[in-house]
C-alpha cells in the first residue's frame, strides 16, 4: 500500500512541461520522434553489410592422410586453394552496398520530411484554435452583455422577456462552441505529443502565433529525400543488373598443394618422397548462365526509372496544388479582413446601438453578430489553410 502511494505521489513529478513555437517543430521531431530513432539503424545496417562486400572467399586448407599397405606407401598431403572471380563482381558488390547506404540515408531524411510535415500541420491547427477560442471569448463576452442588457430591459417592462430569453440563448451557444474547440484541442495536442516524442502526461504549450501569409519562394524539388531515393534506387538497380551480368562466370579456383610419402623398404631403410603441384580450376557455363537473374534485375531496373518519373510527376503536381492553394487562401483571408469584415463589424456596432435605443429587435442584433462571427471565423479558417498549405508546398519541394 506504501509503494502504491508513493508512485502515485511521484508520478506527476515525472511529468513535464514544454513550450514550443511553430520554428522548433522540426528540430524537435528530428531529435526526439522514437521512430526515427529506430529508423536511424537501418543506415547502421547497410553500413555494416557495406562492410562484408566486395570481399574475396576466405581461402580452404584440405589435408589427408593414407597408411601404409602392401600395396601403396605412408602418403601425407597439404593443400590450399583460393577462388578468384574473372568478372568485376567484387567491385560491383562494393558499388551495390554503397548505394544502399545512400538509399538508407534519403529514406530517413523522406520519414523525417514526412513526420515534420505531420507535426507542423497539427501544430498550425492547435494555433488556429486557439484563435478560434479568443474570438468566442470574445464574442461570448458581448454576447453576455447584450443579454444582460435585455434581461434589465426585460425586468423594467421595457422589452420583451422572449428578447432576454433568446440573447442568453445565443451565449450558451457560444459557450458550448468554445467547449468543442476544447475538445478538439485535446484532441490535436494528443496527435501531436508522439511525435514530439512527449509522453501523455507532458504539458504541451505552442508559444508565438502563425507567421504572416507570405509567399514561399520557389525552389528546385529535385533534393526532395524521396526522389533522391528513388533516384538511388536507380543507380542500384542498375548496378544490381550489371552484378547480375557479372555471375554468369562462377569463381576460378587456384591453389597449391604438397604430398609426402614415406615407404619402409626394410626394417632399418625407409624411403621417402614428395612432390609440390599446382592445380586451376574453371567452371564451364554449359547449363547455367544465370538467365533468369539477370532477365529478374533488368526488369526491376526498368520498373525503378519508371517510379521515378511517376514520382516527378507527382511531386510537381503537389507543388503546384499547395502553391495555388496557398494563393488562394491568402486572398481571401486577406479580402474578408481588409474588405467585408469592417464593414460588417460597422453595421453591427449601428445595429447594436440602435437596438438599445429601441429602432430595431434583437433578431437582427443576433443575426448580424453571427454573421460578423462567421466572417472572423472564415478569415482565421483561410489563415489555417494557408499555412497548412505552405507546409504541403514545402514537404513537396523537400525543404521543411
């Protein structure tokens, strides 16, 4: 019962807080996503498979050993033997392994493009609500205002109590609206904790506020990590096939050996012998010439060029959707802000005050918060998607 309690008391104290901006996501990710770390080793497996390649067969010792009879002496022989390749497999082993290793390399940095992207993403949403929180705070705020308006006006006779009754309402409504965005905020930040590499007990602040809506410049794609892949993958492929050209030849085998014999002619005479050889051995490719390896590799060669134009073409085509996108959005941020909004908010400050002294109903107060409310809350969506397409745009070019 004692131990329960004290993890109990000590395991709040494991938790802890982080604040991080829209900037530090990546650096983050980088350094603490438990996935990348795992993925990681896989460039330390083709580093150490680089190691064994290319390398000769270790060489073979064979002796034996015959006893003496009536008919054949006390012989003894010694033998080594080395195989050689006649081809340049041994280097194209070494040129396959490096290229792995470069594979291996390009698709960590394509996880790492693709989990920055995921959390910078989530990162601007969780932004975005909290904006999205401020303005029904903030619209909650004179919403309770108007409703304590008509609830005195109520009380003195002078509205309706229906008015009064409909105001508070339309700030439960408000109320219930920021409660969802909570939610939803929960939500965002528990997507966003495993890949900031934070436990779900962790504090998760973002600090700072989503950048202007600027334009990113455009830049060449052609570094992005998965095409770089896909490109490697090429090469290897390639080089693959040409290994698979090189094994038509089976190793040569070459080697030395030495015999000793030793013959008792008579009891006190014994005659001894030997003789040192050389023997060469080359395969002959009567059968196998390793057709249907090499026909394997030439086919998976063609199908890795043609993965990587598909690719390209892909990747283009996000660039230029996220580009439009981007544009897109920012003019209508930009245009509902600049333009509609303040008039908007104008004819609601006329309708408010003119609803206190009595000219209009509560109906057309409500009706125009709400639509300056759908408005402020369509200019911070078009900031949202904005920058949520910026992050499309900079994952497809491969610059994060």
């Amino acid at each position: 019962m004692v131990r329960v309690f004290c993890i109990l008391l000590l395991s709040p104290l494991a938790a802890s807080a982080v604040t991080l901006s829209l900037t530090d996501i990546a650096s983050r990710v980088r350094s603490h996503h438990p996935s990348l770390k795992a993925a990681r080793l896989s460039i330390d497996e083709a580093r150490g498979r680089q190691l064994g390649a290319g390398r000769l067969s270790n060489p073979t010792l064979d002796t034996s050993f015959q006893n003496e009879s009536r008919v054949s002496p006390r012989t003894t022989v010694f033998g080594i033997d080395q195989s050689f390749p006649l081809t340049k497999r041994l280097s194209l082993e070494k040129k396959l392994t490096a290229q792995l290793v470069t594979a291996a390399e390009h698709e960590v940095r394509d996880v790492e493009r693709r989990y920055i992207a995921a959390a910078r993403s989530l990162a601007v949403k969780l932004l975005a609500l909290e904006k999205q929180r401020a303005l029904r705070q903030q619209q909650t705020a004179l919403a309770q205002k108007l409703s304590d308006f008509a609830k005195d006006r109520a009380q003195a006779g002078e509205l309706s109590p229906l008015d009064a009754a409909q105001a508070q309402v339309d700030t439960q409504r408000l109320l219930l609206e920021a409660r969802r965005i909570e939610i939803e905020s929960v939500s965002l930040r528990g997507e966003l904790k495993p890949i900031l590499g934070l436990n779900p007990q962790d504090t998760l602040t973002l600090s700072g506020d989503l950048p202007s809506l600027t334009l990113p410049p455009s830049k060449a794609w052609q570094q992005r990590a998965d095409y770089q892949l896909a490109q490697t993958k090429v090469e290897a492929a390639q080089t693959d096939s040409a290994l698979a050209n090189a094994r038509r030849m089976s190793d040569v085998s070459a080697g030395f050996f030495a015999s000793r014999e030793q013959q008792d002619v008579t009891p006190r005479n014994t005659e001894r012998t030997g003789f040192v050889g050389f023997r060469f051995s080359i395969p002959l490719p009567f059968w196998n010439r390793n057709q249907g390896e090499i026909a394997e590799k030439a086919a998976t060669a063609e199908r890795a060029r043609l993965e990587k134009e598909a690719l390209a073409t892909q990747i283009t085509g996000e660039a230029d959707t996220a580009r439009r996108e981007m544009e897109a959005n920012a003019a209508l941020a930009t245009d509902t802000r600049d333009k509609l909004l303040p008039l908007v908010i104008e004819q609601t400050s006329k309708l408010e005050k003119a609803y206190e002294s009595g000219q209009t109903d509560l109906l057309t107060v409500l009706r125009a918060r709400d639509q300056r409310l759908q408005l402020e809350s369509a200019a911070l969506d078009a900031t949202r998607d904005f920058h949520l397409a910026r992050i499309r745009y900079e994952s497809a070019i491969g610059h994060p």
